[in-house]
C-alpha cells in the first residue's frame, strides 16, 4: 500500500467533511489519498454528494471509518513496540 494513509492520519471515525477529517493536508493531497484508498480497497472510503440547496459533501463510508480504525490500531502497536526508540530520538532532539 503506497498511500501511507495519510487522510487517516487525521481523521476521526465518521469524520464529516474531507477538509475537517484532512486538516493538515492540503485539500489536493487529501483526495489523492482518497482516490488511492478507493483504488486499494474492495468498497469506497468516503461517500460525495453534489452541491445544491443545502450544498454537497463528503461522509466517511463504514469502510472508511474501519479504515481508519485499523490505522490508529497499527499506530499504536508500532509506538508501543518503539518507545524505546522513539525516547532515543527524543534525546537527540533540541530543546
């Protein structure tokens, strides 16, 4: 998987809009990530509805939202499994 999941890197389960569940990547990179995912995995992460009256929109899918579930569970094994090596790095860091 190329995409690192960077959209999941910020977005909490049945995040609303891309923009908030993506706010530290541009809004670009975010759908890049998007499109990506769609491509990866057997159903879509994130729903789109057209603007109108009460405007357009993009929901988080039940595939999506495990998604991001399983990325926050493979975020914390791996810094529980590297505290000690992540400490190493905080040493080396500036004050």
């Amino acid at each position: 998987m190329t995409a690192g999941l960077g959209v999941t890197e910020y977005a909490p389960p049945a995040a609303g809009p891309l923009m908030r569940a993506s706010r530290h990547l541009s809004y670009r990179r975010a759908w890049l990530l998007v499109n990506e995912l769609n491509k990866l995995l057997s159903e879509p992460v994130v729903t789109t509805a057209a603007g109108g009256v009460m405007g357009g929109g993009t929901t988080v899918t039940p595939v999506g939202e495990k998604t991001i579930a399983l990325y926050h569970s493979i975020e914390a094994h791996t810094r529980a499994a590297a505290r000690s090596e992540f400490q190493g790095f905080r040493k080396l860091m500036r004050s």
